[in-house]
C-alpha cells in the first residue's frame, strides 16, 4: 500500500482534471464541482507538477487537453467510473439487505400483523419492512418476498415450510349485542342469534355446520343469517352488533383483548397446523428475514394467551 501510494497522484486533484476534460472548461468545471475556477486551475496544476506533464494548452479563447492529457483523461475516467459503479453497486445492496418483504393473507395483515409491527420496528429499527398483502396463494403469486403466511395447505409451489403454527376458532360478538341477544344462551340456542356468515371463493375457511359438527352440535345452520365475501366486511358487522361471526384466534386476538368482542362459549375448533410461514423457494434467509422469522415464531407460537368466554 506504502508503494501504491507512492506512484499515485494527488487523488483529490482527478476529480477537478475529469470534469475539466470532460467539459473543456476550467470554469465549467469550477461550477459542476460548486468550487472556483482558481482551484480548479491549482489543482491541475498541481496535478500537471506531480506528473511532470503538461495536460491542458492554456489559450485566451480556453483551454485544450494535450496528447498526453487525452490520454491521461480516458484512463482517469475509465478509473472514476468502475469506482463509481461498483461504489453504487455496494450501497444498493447494503440498503437491500435492510429490506425484508412478508407477503401475508389479507386477514392475517389487517388483524394480525397490523397490530403487532410496532413491536417489530421498535425491536428492529435498521429493518425496513414491506407487508405485502394479498388474497391469491403463494403457489399461484409472482411477487417476490423473503418470508410468507398463509393458510396451510393452500397452493405454496416449491416455496419452502419453515414452521406451522396452531389456531382456534370459535364464535365471537360484540358486547352490545352479547348482552342484548346472547346473555345465558346454550350453544343449542345458537340458531336464535343472527349469524354471520364468511362465504369465500376458495373452500378452504371453516364454516359455521363445519364448526358444529366438530363441537359435536345435533343441529346444523346451513347459509341462516348474513353472509359476506369479505372477511374484514363480516368482523366489522360483528364489530357493528349485526350478529356472530366465527372467529380465529390469531386475527380475533387484539379485538378480544381491548373488549371490542367478546367470546360466547367454551367450544372451540383446534387447528394444530392452521397457518403456514415459507422463504423463497430455497434461497437462504438473509440476516433481516432471519429476524423477521424469529418475530414471527414468538408472535404466532409463545404469544398465544388463552382467550375464556364471556362468564353467564
């Protein structure tokens, strides 16, 4: 290094001789570097001393890159630019390795992630997050992303199962309408409340008769009450009093916990395998995915309080 350093000319005199070259003006340049033309000129000829060689003729109608300075200015551009370039090249990709995409189902980023990030960016500031919301399945998304959720066993590719994660689910309403309609009532007596239905396109989301045929219910509802195709439009008609909606535990969770609903009975459906978390394919976690994964494990696996309903 000692020896480079010797053989190298003042470095801080090649920016000044490029962009002089460049625009075959000292005063020109002087303006594109926001420096004046004197300096401009003492650098070059600073520069023109250490190489002991003339770079620029110097007339009265300006100024003109000699041979030898023609020559000097393609090899100090060609030097400046790969610098430039790779310089670029490594910044963008210290501020990608800051970034993480989490590509999750609609419901799960409304309810569940929205709620939870803040605890995220407060424990992991230098990450920058992008939540990429979407009602398609991985296995059928073109959008990249480092880290998905979605419900297991939908469409997911080659896209690699990292963990699954567990779910309850089980009805929900809101307090007015709790103590209104649903005060003391037995699970038999569900059919008197309103019953609000989520109908989707896909059949992968649990249904009212599918609920209770596996809490062991003698009667089924069938499509009895207001049904909806939309997830987030159902809870808020929940939220409104319109009826019970069946709710999960992970997307129900805040709601639950700030007493906006309230749970009706003891009954659940557990899913021990309800949500899926997956990488790309099998392209390795980068540093903030590896975050970003270990958050998710705490919140979807250690955080899960146990949700009791609503005592008679």
């Amino acid at each position: 290094m000692e020896n480079l350093r010797r053989k190298l000319p003042p470095l801080s005199s090649l920016i000044p001789f490029e962009a002089a070259a460049r625009l075959q003006s000292f005063s020109r340049a002087a303006d594109e570097l926001h420096l004046t033309q004197t300096a401009i000129s003492r650098q070059i000829r600073s520069l023109e001393e250490n190489l002991g060689v003339q770079l620029f003729d110097r007339k009265s109608r300006g100024v003109f890159l000699t041979d030898a300075g023609e020559s000097y200015r393609q090899t100090v551009a060609a030097a400046l630019r790969d610098i430039a370039q790779r310089t670029e090249e490594l910044r963008q990709h210290q501020s990608s390795a800051r970034v993480v995409v989490l590509s999750s189902q609609l419901v799960e980023a409304f309810y569940l992630f929205m709620p939870a990030l803040a605890g995220f960016h407060q424990k992991h500031p230098q990450i920058e997050l992008r939540l990429h919301s979407t009602l398609a399945a991985i296995g059928d998304e073109r959008e990249r992303f480092d880290v998905a959720v979605q419900t297991l066993g939908r469409a997911s590719a080659d896209h690699v199962l990292l963990f699954s994660a567990p779910d309850q689910v089980f009805p929900v309403c809101s307090p007015a309408y709790y103590d209104r309609i649903c005060r003391r009532l037995t699970l038999e007596e569900l059919p008197n409340c309103r019953l609000l239905h989520y109908e989707p396109s896909r059949q992968d989301f649990v249904g009212w008769d599918q609920w209770l045929e596996h809490v062991g219910a003698p009667f089924r509802v069938g499509r009895k009450g207001m049904g909806f195709n939309s997830f987030p439009v159902m809870m808020q008609a929940a939220l409104e009093g319109h009826g019970v909606a069946l709710g999960w535990q992970m997307t129900t969770r805040q709601m639950l916990d700030d007493g906006r609903l309230v749970r009706l009975f003891d009954e659940r459906l557990t899913m021990p395998d309800a949500l899926g978390v997956y990488k790309w394919h099998a392209n390795p976690l980068s540093p903030a995915a590896s975050l970003l994964v270990q958050w998710l494990q705490q919140l979807l696996l250690e955080s899960r309080p146990s949700v009791e309903p609503v005592p008679a």
